[in-house]
C-alpha cells in the first residue's frame, strides 16, 4: 500500500487529510524501529542531522507556539 493511500492511527491520519487537503508536497513514512531522537531518525532514514525536524511552528488559539526538541 502506498503512503497516499494509507490509512494510518488516527492522529497521524488527522495530519494525513490536512496535509491532501491543502495540497502540500509531503512523504509519511513509517520506520521499523523506534526513533525518540533527531540523530536516531537521522541514522534510521541515512539522511544528515541537519535535515531532520527538529522544531515545529502551531498555531494555539491564534497564537504562534514552537514544540522544539527541548520540550
């Protein structure tokens, strides 16, 4: 089964669908193992550290908040 068409646990289906519906360009993936750390999933996926996430921007009752790696 395809990333497009799979279904996944629902919080990440809810991203899922947003992301469709908006029309972003993005790839879910799924890893065989677990990955708590930026150099883990860096190490996982065989990308460099500084091409991982490590923060994200939400906006919370229509303010800015930043989830970075220290929280």
């Amino acid at each position: 089964m395809s990333a497009e068409t799979r279904v996944w646990p629902e919080p990440v289906e809810r991203v899922a669908a947003f992301l469709r519906e908006v029309g972003a360009e993005a790839r879910l993936e799924e890893l065989p193992q677990e990955t708590p750390t930026a150099e883990g999933a860096a190490d996982a996926i065989g990308c460099t550290l500084s091409q991982i996430v490590k923060s994200l921007v939400l906006v919370c009752d229509g303010a800015p908040v930043v989830a970075d790696e220290d929280e």
